[in-house]
C-alpha cells in the first residue's frame, strides 16, 4: 500500500527505506517546526495522504487498526527532525499514545511535544477509562498546526494553536454496517439490515445506540445534535464542517447529508465557513459516516485557509 | 444531492433555479469555448465534481444511472454558452447520446459539437452494437478538453483534442460485489463471496468473464493486460494512470493495485507521467476498481499539467 502510495505521488513524498513511513520528499525542511502523525491502517487516505507542504511532515503507518510500534515513530521523528523541534499530533487511543512516548524516550534529545486528540463526543471519561477517541476532527488538526508551523512560528505556538483546535472540535459517527479487516476476511460486528449503530468508532467499536435505519435527514439531525451541544454553538458563531464517509456511504449520499447539515446550521445562525464532503477518516469497507464541526476564529480561519499542498487536500493560495 | 454539493463548494458552483444542472459560478465564461458533460447519477464524483476552471464549465445529472432528459442538456448548453461554442462530453450510452442529440435541435443556434467516449475495452462492436462503453478515461477527456478550452483553443481544436485522448484512453474494471440502486433496495446482480466479474460495466452491465476471486496482484495483471494490449503500448511510449475505486474498495487496497500497476508498467519501459488513485468515476456502493491508461504526447502532457481548480480535482499553476 505505501510503495503504490508513494508511486501515485512521485516526488512530493517518500517511503524512507525499511520503514513504514511516508515523508515529505524534501525532509527534513528547515527553519520551521515538524508536524506528524500516526496511527493504524484502514483509515486511508488517513495519515498519509496529509503529508506535504503546509500540513505534516510525515506519518507513522501501523498494521490494520495497530499501532505503529515505537520504533517507527522514533524513526519519524529522526527523518523530519531538524532541529527545530517537532509536534506529534496522536489519536486518544492507549496504543498510540504508549508508543508514541517510549518514542520520545528513545530519540533522547530531540524537542518533542505531543497532543492528544479527542474528538469524539460519542464517548466520555465515564464511559471509557481513555476517554473520548480521536477521530476524523484530527484531520482539522492536521491543517492548523502544520498552517502554524509553516508560518515559522515555535514548537509551543504550534502545540497551543493545536490545542485550540482539539478543545473546539468535536464529532459523531454512525454505521450501517461493520468493517471488514482483510486479515479477518469477515465483519468484526453485525448489523441487521434496518439497523444502525449511532456512536461508532472507527474500528468498530461500539457506539451508544443502536437503532432503526431512518432517513438521511433523521439520521443527520442525530448525528448533528450531540457536535452542536458539545460545542456550545450559538447564533453568529462560524465552523468548519467535514461530513466523513467511512468507507462504503457513496459520496452522493454524503451530499445528501451535507445538504440537511447545512439546513440545520443555518436555522440556528451558525455559519459554515468551509466544507470538506468525501472520504477523510474512513474505517476499511464500512458503510456510514461521520460529521465534524469546528468553531472558528479569526486565526483559526486564516490558518484553515493558508496554502497546503497534500495528495488529499489542497488549498491553493 | 446537487445542492448539498453546491453548499460545500460554495461560492466555486451553482445550480441554475428549476435544473438538476451544476455549473461554474461564472459561467457563462466569455472568451473561450465551454466543455459540458452530463449523464445518470450514482457515479460520484462523476460528473458534477469535475466542474470548474481549466475542466468542465458544467454538467447534467440525471437521476440513479438514467440519462438526464433532452430538456436539462438544452438547458446546460443555455447556461454555459457564451457564443463562443459548446463541446459536449458524452459516454457511449444510447440514452445519453439520443438525449443530447434532441438537445441540440432544440436549442437551435448554437454552435455544438458532440464527442463521445468509449474507453471500456471489455466491450466492443461484436459484443454490443452500442459498441465500447464509456467509463473512468471520461475524466481525462474533461481534463484535456478543458485545459485547451481555457487556452483559448477553438470550437474545432477542442473537439480535436478530446478525440485524440479518446482514441488513446481505454479502461477495464473487475466487480467483488453488485451495486444497491436506492430505489431498488437491492443488488442489481449476485456474486458468490469468491466470486469476481472481469470487464464489469459502471452500472452493473455484465463483463467478460467470472472467475475466481484472486489476489491483487493477479486482478491487477487481469485489468492491465487487455489496456495495454488495446493501446498497443511499447518500451518508452508515456501514459497517465487511473486506478479507480467503483465505490467500495477502500484507497489502501487501490494503492496496493496500483503499486502492482506501476511494476507492470515498469517491466515494460512504459514510463508513468501522472496517476491518479481513488473515486473518480463510482458505481453506487460495488466493491471492485478499473484500471484506465491515457497514452500521451507532449501536447497531452501539457494539457494534462495545465492548471484545474475543481471540488475533485486540482492541479497547480
């Protein structure tokens, strides 16, 4: 997968050799802080494809929903590093995490800091002991800090503006189906055919409800709800909005939902700054989807809008 | 759908009142020849998300794989036109084609020319009377019809150019599952769990051959094999690369066809110019990809470079 990756994207990115990593063609880039990532496969184009100028400088790939051990995300700091200091931006899962710090442990001196990312307001600290996942809103991460990074600011203003994000952005998946991991060759749950999961998480883990399939409309107002509440948002207030397929929703679908979104954000004054319809976050073959809002303010707007260049996403100047 | 599309491409499309018609914001463009495409749903991002600068001044949805009415490409023609002449993109369909041809006389005066794609090398005349079907290589017509379009090209030279990219444009797909029409509910065919179709059609038309599901490897070489031999390719000619999901294969495993593909390629001196790897032309929800291969010369490569800023596809001055 990442050799026909990288094959796809000739000269923009690059697969050091004997790791499971993809970087930025031209890393190291000096003068500025690093941005990356990692995280298990099955979420493509999920970490990779937001490698590239104005977003992360790299991206550690483990296994089918596996952490990558720590040696790959020790190897990721060495192949970006440049001495200005690099921001690990992590998924809230206990694997990722664990060998993201033994990595910051065994690079020794280089200047690292880390932010969790917990998006996921279908879960909370009472339901589970980790909290709430990271899920598709990392992607929003991804954009900003490495924006951040690529203006020159410092390791700590890009961890803060990054930790602005994390506090403003929240998500809710649904699924009418499982996923399929290959090595499995079967679902890792099922479904009836009329049912839905509200609350998914991108590896199948369980949601809060299960329920009967509904309309788009339904369903999007459910999935709408929860983000809405968490953020807080009110008349006048501006967001950034993903509706995420998770793999097997056709993107017509996703328009459908994005149509009712837009319907309910603007009866309740809220303004949809930008928009991102399509595959971000995806979990292997399941069928469903998630929605993301971010509030915004003026920096995180500018940051949003500045220039990146990446195999999924590209904002032009 | 249409205007859940144009809520999140906000600002960069439109849907004229009363149509089921998206083109560029500002269109009619004056100074150039318009390039419209048009033809049934359930292939996103096909055909709307190919609206833009540098591509498509607009295109016609139709409902769930039917062609849109005569009425609605008379209407596109009127939208886009600016008296400098319309090319009109149209797959191989006998309703598509009998559609715009009735849209034609009816919008009377102005100055239309027709091509029609039939890239699909699963078919031919001996099999269907239609002839080869139109598939993924579609896209690569937009794209260079397009750019000579916004050069400034004449009525007759973009014609031209679009029919040299479809006489060297040709395409194959392999299905793991049927499609599920939404009115329908339901599969439009059946597989066997093993089970693959070679040569499918992107609404579920039969293919060649059924045969046993394989590895990627082997599926890949069943797909390139007859793309190549149809282009008769040789040591040095040049080609871009479409590996196309239909809806259901997730990215990772197109990333793994199309490592599988550039080796191919390779073995064969065949040099990859440019790739693109994802969802360009969809068939609802099926599980499978195709393969497209465009055999360039420096006129097509420049096309093919020349800048594009639509919600699918951008290409960077």
């Amino acid at each position: 997968m990442l050799n026909g990756f990288v094959a796809a994207h000739d000269g923009r990115v690059r697969r050091p050799d004997d790791t499971d990593l993809v970087v930025r063609s031209d890393a190291p880039v000096e003068g500025k802080v690093s941005v990356v990532t990692g995280g298990g496969s099955g979420h493509e184009p999920m970490h990779a494809g937001y490698v590239g100028s104005g977003m992360l400088d790299g991206a550690a790939a483990g296994a089918i929903f596996t952490s990558p051990p720590a040696t790959e995300f020790a190897d990721l700091i060495d192949e970006v590093d440049n001495g200005s200091g690099v921001l690990a931006v992590i998924k809230n899962y206990e694997g990722d995490i664990m060998n993201f710090e033994t990595a910051i442990d065994l690079v020794g001196d280089a200047d690292v800091e880390t932010v969790i990312v917990d998006d996921d307001v279908a879960v909370s600290e009472e339901t589970d002991k980790t909290g709430r996942r990271g899920v598709a809103g990392t992607i929003l991460v991804h954009k900003i800090a490495g924006a951040k990074a690529a203006q020159g600011a410092s390791l700590s203003e890009v961890r803060k503006v990054a930790e602005r994000v994390i506090e403003n952005v929240a998500s809710m998946g649904v699924a009418l189906t499982s996923c399929t991991p290959p090595e499995k060759g079967s679902s890792t749950f099922q479904l009836g055919d009329e049912e839905i999961e509200l609350g998914i998480g991108i590896h199948g883990e369980p949601g809060i409800e299960r329920t009967q399939l509904d309309s788009a409309d339904e369903v999007t107002e459910q999935l709408a709800a929860p983000v809405v509440e968490d953020l807080e948002l009110s008349a006048g207030d501006e967001v950034a909005v993903i509706v995420n397929g998770l793999g097997n929703t056709p993107l017509g679908e996703l328009y459908v939902v994005n149509r009712k979104l837009d319907d309910i954000l603007s009866d309740a004054d809220v303004d949809v700054y930008r928009s991102l319809v399509g595959e971000y976050c995806t979990s292997l073959d399941m069928s469903g989807c998630s929605i993301t809002l971010l509030e915004l303010d003026e920096e995180l707007k500018e940051l949003l809008d500045y220039p990146a260049a990446t195999p999924t996403l590209t904002i032009r100047e």
